[in-house]
C-alpha cells in the first residue's frame, strides 16, 4: 500500500507528458504571433492606396496607405513618454483634399520629415518642388486624444478661420506603421505554421499514446 502512493511514472509516460507540453507550447506560442500581428497583417493585406491619391481625394478610415510623402506642413504636437519625457512620435500636417490630414511619424524619422518640411517652405518662396521624399507604410485612423484640438489651434495660427476648421469635421491621421507590417509579414504566418504544427503534433501524440495504451 505504501508503494502505491508513491507512484512513479514509467518512462514512456514521461517521454509522453513532454510531447504534448512540447505541442502545447508550439501552440501558444504561434498562438500570441498571430494575435500580436493580426491587425497589421490583415491591413497589409488590403489594397494599397498611395499618399498622393489621399491628398487629392481625400481619405477614409481603414484606408491602407503606402507611398511617398511629397511634401509637409508643419509638425504641431509630439508624443512623450510620462516617465522620462522621451518624444516617441511626432505629428505633422499634410493636405487632403478640401481638408487637413496628421501624419504621425516615429521620433527616429523626424530628421527627414524636417528635411522635407524645410524643403516645403523653400517651395513656397522660390517655386522650387522638394527633391526629398519620406516613404511611409501604414493606415488611416481617427484622430484621438488631444490631437483634434491640437490641430484646429494649429490651423487657426497658419490663417484657417474657426468656420473653416469646423467645416473639415473630425480629422483623419496616417499613421506610420511601416516596421510594424515588416514584422507582421513574417511573424504572422508563421506564427500560423506553429500553432498548425502543434495542434498535428498534439493530436498524433494522444493518438500515438492511445494506440500503445
């Protein structure tokens, strides 16, 4: 009786314990690549609508965006992080159609978009179009937080009059996700291949186990 309580499992009992956590964990971790990349995946998958066509006809929320931004107005807000206060985005504004779009942009690309910006401001003096163009890849969303009245006081400081402003109704931003879908393309797929992979493993492990059982 004593012996029976302390059971201890043979070796193809272990042997098998291991493979299914070995499946299981292919599972879960397959299972958190793909819904960690989902939304960007599933937006790189949709028809690409280059910057251009956005400033002449406007844009839409879900609109995926890739292309060239041929010029710039200025940045109005940046975002910081509380605790260190290190800038980790900045926004500038871009024409749309009869409207204004914000463009968020990573604080490591800021260089360039002042480059373009500077460029921007030279055209408008000299005539002399931007030879600099910054290449984004992302979505359209809609402005939240502080940014709609960010911009509107903007707007109002560049000439616009509060009528104008109102009459743009809520503003859309692009926002610059172009190493996020990068990462998706990948870890999206295969993060299917291993979940795949270890939902076959599991299943062939139980049968395996059951058949010598």
């Amino acid at each position: 009786m004593e012996r029976d309580a302390f059971y201890q499992p043979d070796k193809g009992e272990v042997k098998r314990n291991r493979e299914i956590v070995a499946a299981m964990v292919l599972c879960i971790i397959g299972f958190i690549m793909m819904i960690s990349s989902a939304q960007n995946f599933w937006m790189s998958l949709k028809p690409e609508y280059d910057v251009e066509y956005l400033l002449d006809n406007g844009a839409r929320e879900g609109m995926h965006v890739k292309g060239e931004v041929p010029y710039t107005y200025g940045c109005f807000a940046d975002m910081s992080n509380m605790d260190g206060g290190k800038v980790s985005a900045y926004y500038y504004t871009i024409p749309a159609a009869e409207g204004m779009m914000i463009l968020e942009i990573p604080a490591d690309r800021q260089k360039e978009m002042e480059s373009l910006l500077e460029e921007t401001l030279d055209y408008l003096d000299t005539g002399v179009w931007p030879v600099s163009t910054v290449t984004l890849e992302g979505y359209v969303v809609k402005a939240q937080g502080r940014l709609p009245y960010l911009l509107s006081e903007y707007m109002q400081e560049i000439g616009y009059t509060d009528g104008e402003v109102a009459a743009m109704g809520d503003p859309l931003m692009i926002e610059d996700a172009s190493r996020r879908m990068q990462r998706a393309r990948i870890s999206a797929p295969l993060g299917m291949i291993l979940l795949t992979a270890g939902i076959l493993l599991g299943v062939f492990f139980l049968f395996r186990s059951r058949r010598k059982g």
